[in-house]
C-alpha cells in the first residue's frame, strides 16, 4: 500500500496565493512512486490548479461537496461538478460535522456519492474531548466508521481511506491535547480490527488508515512508524511550503 500525505489547505488563499503554493510546492517535490501526495485547496481553486497540476507528483482533494448529483441546491457543488478536476475528497471533516452540522447521514450519501463518481473519498472520523472524557471513544470511532462506510458495495469498500482525527487533538500546540503515537496506535488496531470484522479480509487490509492532529515535521515520523498508520492528514504545517516537504521527506524515509 503507498502512504498518503494529505494536507487540507482549509479556508485559506486566494486562488492566486494558491497558485503560487502549489508551483512553490511541486518545485520542491520530488515524484515518488510509493508515495501519494494530496493537497485540499478552497473550492474557487480547484479547477484552476486542476490544470496546473502534476498529477505525478502530487493530487487534488476538495474538502466537502454535495452528495446529491444536480439540482437545486442553492450555494451546494456536487461531486460530480467535481469530476476530472478532483481525484479524492475530503468527507465529514470534524469541522463540517461541528459547526455545520453534517450529519451520518450525508456523510454515508457523500462517500457513495464519492466512489459513483470515480472520486476517492477521505473519510474523516474522531471522537470529541468529551466524547473521550466519558469513555466513548471506541463506541463513536465504530458508530463513525461504519456509518460512514454503510451505503458503501463490497466490491467498492477497498477504494475508500480512513483518518482517524481525534477532535481534541487538531490544531493545538498544548502537549496535553497532542495525541501520542500509543495513544492512537490502540485506535488504529481497533479501526483496523472493525474493518477485518466487517469486510473481506482483502479488502478491510487495504483501505488506508491515516492520523491527523497538531502533525508537523518533529512528530510526523512517530506517527507514520505506528503499526497500522498508512499515512497523515495535515491541516495547519500544510500551509507552509518547508514543513509539508519535510513531511513528505520524512515519509519518504520512515518506507526506505
Ligand atoms: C485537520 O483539521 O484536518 C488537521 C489535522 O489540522 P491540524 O493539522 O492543524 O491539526
């Protein structure tokens, strides 16, 4: 399986800022065969950079997109507006979740949505600092997971990734709220173990778990070396051009 570095740009850049980052960024890529490098830019950009791209060093996400086809929608893009401009997308951001309220139910709408139109989806999942207070991390993980992953064929289920994003643990510089690599490689084994007790062994094998939360480059190489961890989620070091390189470096190095 290859490892993801994906970086979710946010609501941040003009299209020209990300323009210019992205030349910035595929400048200072290398291409690597093993290595999967996606960013997120806002939706006004992704069409542009879509052209500017090289699809061999690096891919395109969004980070949301409506599960419904056409129609109206008013202010809404669906996936399939996102079709040949997106390789992967972004799906029920705990940010979307909190303070847009995304509910399970668009979420599962959205990754079906997703895989009919040839878009991979990213599926975002994570539990809240209460949420781990009253301990109900592994019950929300499972209800997250597979309610995410319900609408979803079993001839498809081998084409979705998992990040695991414990709340509590994005962009925050306070050590108690960074994530340790035991802490989450028990998470990890137990997404890993629902998915092996839900699908085919060959298929719940190849989905890819990725980790996000406060990553940047002193604690990326931690996270990428626990067991069952198939790559990173970025937001915050993926806005600066030396700290998602070295990330990527630093996965380069974790796989040689
Ligand atoms: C995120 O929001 O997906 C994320 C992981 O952000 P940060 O890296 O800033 O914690």
């Amino acid at each position: 399986m290859k490892s993801y570095i994906v970086g979710n740009w946010k609501m941040n850049f003009a299209v020209s800022e990300s323009s210019i980052y992205l030349h910035k960024l595929l400048q200072r890529t290398r291409q690597y065969r093993d290595i999967e490098v996606v960013v997120a830019p806002s939706l006004t950009a992704l069409q542009p950079l879509s052209l500017q791209i090289d699809r061999k060093k690096m891919r395109l996400a969004a980070q949301n997109a409506n599960p419904h086809d056409f129609g109206a929608y008013t202010g809404e893009v669906s996936f399939t507006q996102l079709r040949g401009i997106v390789d992967y997308c972004i799906i029920g951001h705990s940010e979307r979740r909190q303070l847009f309220h995304q509910s399970d139910k668009d979420i599962r709408a959205s990754v079906a949505a997703a895989l009919r139109n040839n878009i991979t989806p990213i599926l975002c999942i994570g539990e809240t600092e209460t949420e781990r207070t009253f301990g109900e991390t592994y019950d929300v993980l499972r209800d997250q997971l597979l309610g995410g992953l319900s609408e979803v064929s079993t001839e498809d289920i081998a084409k979705v990734i998992v990040a695991y994003e414990p709340v509590w643990a994005i962009s925050t510089t306070t050590d108690a709220h960074i994530a340790s690599p035991d802490e989450i490689a028990d998470v990890m084994q137990f997404l890993r173990r629902t998915l092996l007790d839900t699908y085919d062994k060959s298929s719940a094998e190849q989905i890819p778990l990725l980790y996000g939360g406060s990553v940047n480059p002193s604690n990326a190489g931690a996270y990428l070396t626990v067991p069952e961890v198939n790559g990173l989620l970025i937001g915050g070091a993926s806005l600066i051009a030396d700290q998602f390189v070295k990330i990527i470096e630093t996965a380069k190095k974790v796989r040689d």
